[in-house]
C-alpha cells in the first residue's frame, strides 16, 4: 500500500528536510480525487485520493492543464512551509506553515480528505465538503510491546488477520511478510504456542526496526500491479525487484503507474462492452435467420390464396372472409381472411405482394446469414486482439486500426471511446457536463442527468444544455460553484460574446420534453436566472 503508516513515516522525514522554506503558490485539481500543491521553487506536492488508491508524492516538473483546472483551498497561498511531520501512530501529515493555519492530510478511510485547519483544529476549508466543524480525532495505535498484551489482540482465522488485529500500523504486505518468516502460514491462529508468538513479537519488532532505515523498492508483478517495500522481503522474493533512492520516488513512479493503467483498464472495458454487445447480437442474428431458412416458405401459400381468389366470383367490400373450392388441393373448401374494405380482386392483389414480399425476404436470409457471421467473425478477432492491448499507446493504434468497426457496431448516436459530452471538475465533488450537439443535449438531459442534478442553459438564446453532477443527493452546490457553472454554459451558447448572459439554473426534475419537440428543445416548468460573464 502507498499510504500504510510507515511509508507516509518514511516520506515525511524526506519532505521534511525538502520542503521547509517553500511557499505555495497555488492549490488545484485537475481531475476528480486528486489535488496539487504548486510551490514557487517549482515542481508541486500531489495528493491522489481515489479509494482504495491513495497516494502522496513530490514531482520536480509537473503541467498544469489550460483548462478545466478547479482553483481550491485559496488561504494556503503563498504560505510558507515550516515543517511536515506525521501524527505518531496515526496516519494524519500536518504541513506546518508560517500562517494561522496548517494543511492536514487525513490519508485513510473511505473519504480521504485535506483540510486547512488551526492549532485548535477548527476547520476552515477543506478538499472535500467536512461533516464536522472540527478535525477528526487522532487514533493513534503501537505495535503490542509484550506477549500478554499481543495474546489479547491475538484473533483472526488466519495468522496474517490476527496479526494485523493486533497490530493496526501494519498494511497486509508487512504481516504477510512476518509470518512468512515465521513459517506458520498453515497454522491456525488459535493453534500457536507463547513460545511462536513471542516469536511473532520479536519479528514485528525487528521489521519496524529495519523500516527506520528504508531502503525503498517496488516489487512488480506480472500483472503489472506493484507493491511499494522499505526493505527485502522474503514473502516478494519471487517478483521483479526495481530499486529506487528515496521512498517518495518509488511511490511516485508506482501511483503513476496505477493511474496509467487505470486508465487504460478504463478504455478498454468501454471498448470490450461494446464488441461484446455487438458480437452477441451477430450471434443472435446468426441464430434467427438458420432459423428463417428452415421454415418452409410463405410465398407459395400466398401465392395460392391469390389465385385461388382471383378464380372465385368477383365480389365488392364488405366481408372479411370468403370459403371457396380449394382448386390446387384435390377438391374441399378452404377459408381465405379478407381485408372487408377491398374488394376479391384487391385482396389477391395483396397476397400477391405478400408473396413477393416473402420471395425478396426468403432470397435475402442467405445474404443476411454471411454477413452477421462475417461481422461476428471480425469482432470476435477484435475481441481476441484487444486482451493483448497493454498501453496506451498500443490502445491508441488498436481503437485507430478499429475505428470503422467500432463506429459500424457502437451506438447509434456514436462511439465515444473515452468519455460523453465536455466535462470540467468544480472541485468538492461536483462536475459540470457540457452537450457538444442537439443529439447530445437530450442524452445529457434526459438519460444521463439525474433528477437532483442541476441543469442550466443560457436564456433567450440558443446554447448547449449543462448539468451540474452532485456528489450525493443532499449535496448542495454554493454560490461560488453555481456561477462558475453558469458562465461556463452561458461561454457555450450564442450569447458568448456578450458582457453579461442570463442563465438558468432550476433542477432537473423540472425540465421535461414536449411532444413532438426537436432534439435539444425542452420546457422548464420553474426557474430561477443568475446573470453572469460567458467564461470558459
């Protein structure tokens, strides 16, 4: 793990002798769970904070994005940074500045968070929006400093769990790591003698001892997953070994490794469901049409009710039946169904085309069958080519290579390898999506909004429709992010070039869409208008 309490012990001693005497020039994200810290020396403290992927590290050069860049935590401007020290026994790091307030990273749980707080830890501002006025209480823990004490924690069904139950500083790799030394890994928990769990206390200890000087390295799997050690471990012996001078380096170069492959785990999930969606309709195609073939025809009994009515007494509209000698079949009579406005001869006129109609279908099922499995055929290869995709470079020459296949079998509306509509970060949970097209506005609107979603749109004038995407339900937008969103949506309307624009900005449970309408017109039925300057 990049965050368990050693590692973040490790890279605060680091921080700490480089960072004092920097100022911060600016605090931002860029992308949804992550926050940068700019300092005026150059390069920027980055936070990833993505669950279970939480992540701290220095980066000497680092490009801010042009746009979609959501400017946080403003009272930590030009501070200057006085010291980094991480809580004992807890994994909270306090960035001690020259101001009334310090930045605290709280790097565990569910909701990892960064806070702007005083020395009394009254909150100020934070990353995330805070339940509580106040920082969260320390927890700190130790590691068990006798045999009885350790027996009493001592619970789990296997030696790993009951370790780390007893000793909550340690991540799954290090408690893996002790009882590999130990060689009880087969044992149950409940089974092993005081003389093996002294023996236990002893390990603990002496692998916390060898973590006070780390020797940082990164154990790779074939996977490409890796796992972030301060010292050789014997339970890791068999992977890949890359060493690296300090700790931060080695969880800097592992989390951007994680982000990359997120990333191209993302893409290529998009890419199989659409060739695995595509390629079960080919099959079901397949399927119909043997199926077709082997029914008999329907042409032939057309063709014979036909005739049949056309050798029979003419007869006016009126009836939806008619009985006559069935000529073709040896004598006896056959019921023919009639449309009652037509008349006989009008009626076989239209068996005659049903005739037709069955003759042309009955030619195309051969043509229908070799394309649906030639196209199954083909995405069924694509499938097969795309589990060795393994960057994102070779994903980019695959959707390249592809790209007339996933056009032909993706939606309707277009394929969208990466993401749907213009997409910008607000910071504190909230994103605003942006329709790039009429097409786009009613998917935006009404398939991807939720109904607690804001939804704005320049007034008067024509524009792109925007939702505001909450974080939650009760999550309640401030004033500052409203307008940010209304000058975005009004930036993407005819009204860009004006000073001011009026926007509306109502709910999305309020906007429904008229019958019959076009695609990108709606009704708001409440509405409340902020005026603001287009920006992008």
């Amino acid at each position: 793990m990049m965050n368990s309490y050693y590692v973040l012990r490790a890279q605060c001693r680091e921080w700490d002798r480089r960072l004092p005497g920097n100022r911060v020039q600016q605090v931002y994200s860029q992308s949804r769970g992550e926050l940068l810290f700019l300092l005026r020396s150059g390069g920027a403290l980055q936070l990833i904070l993505k669950p279970p992927m939480i992540a701290m590290f220095w980066r000497d050069r680092h490009m801010r994005r042009g746009r979609n860049v959501a400017t946080l935590l403003p009272r930590a401007d030009n501070r200057q940074i006085i010291g980094v020290h991480l809580a004992e026994g807890d994994r909270t790091i306090t960035v001690a500045t020259d101001g009334p307030l310090d930045m605290v990273f709280c790097l565990y749980g569910p909701r990892p968070n960064v806070y702007l707080a005083d020395t009394d830890g009254v909150i100020a501002d934070s990353f995330r929006q805070s339940a509580s006025p106040r920082m969260p209480e320390p927890r700190p823990t130790s590691l068990p400093s006798t045999v009885e004490e350790l027996k009493r924690r001592w619970q789990g069904a296997t030696p790993e769990r009951a370790l780390r139950r007893a000793c909550p500083l340690l991540d799954a790799t290090l408690a893996n790591e002790v009882i590999m030394r130990l060689g009880a890994r087969e044992q149950h928990p409940a089974a092993m003698s005081d003389t093996q769990l002294e023996d236990v206390l002893a390990l603990t200890h002496g692998l916390a001892e060898q973590l006070q000087a780390p020797r940082p390295r990164i154990y790779w799997k074939e996977s490409g997953e890796g796992i972030v050690a301060l010292t050789p471990m014997v339970s890791l012996s068999d992977l890949r070994e890359e060493l690296f001078d300090s700790v931060n380096d080695a969880v800097r170069v592992l989390a951007l490794h994680t982000l990359t492959m997120r990333a191209l785990s993302a893409r290529r999930s998009a890419v199989a469901k659409v060739l695995d969606k595509s390629l079960l309709s080919a099959l079901r195609t397949v399927e119909n049409v043997r199926r077709e073939q082997e029914r008999p025809s329907r042409h032939e009994e057309y063709e014979r009710l036909a005739h049949l009515l056309m050798a029979c007494a003419c007869t006016g509209p009126g009836r939806d039946n008619v009985e006559v000698d069935d000529l073709f079949a040896g004598g006896g009579r056959v019921a023919i169904p009639l449309d009652a406005s037509l008349g006989t001869v009008a009626n076989a006129e239209r068996y005659y085309k049903k005739a037709g109609k069955a003759r042309r279908a009955r030619a195309h099922l051969q043509g229908r069958l070799d394309r649906a499995a030639g196209l199954s055929r083909v995405l069924q290869a694509a499938a097969e080519e795309l589990l060795s995709v393994s960057s994102a470079a070779a994903m980019d020459a695959y959707e390249k290579r592809h790209a007339g296949l996933l056009r032909q079998t993706g939606p309707r509306t277009g394929f969208d390898i990466k993401r749907k509509f213009r997409r910008y970060d607000m910071g504190e949970g909230f994103e605003l999506w942006v329709s790039r097209n009429r097409g786009e506005a009613d998917r935006l609107t009404f398939r991807h909004a939720r109904k607690f979603d804001i939804w704005l749109h320049a007034r008067g004038c024509t524009g792109a429709h925007a939702v505001l995407r909450l974080p939650g339900r009760d999550a309640t937008p401030g004033k500052a992010v409203i307008e940010r969103a209304a000058s975005i949506a009004a930036f993407h309307s005819k009204g860009r070039h004006s000073a001011l624009v009026p926007v509306i900005v109502t709910p999305c449970k309020y906007v429904r869409k008229a019958r019959g309408a076009a695609p990108g017109e709606v009704v708001v039925e409440r509405e409340e208008v902020v005026v603001v300057p287009p920006e992008d």
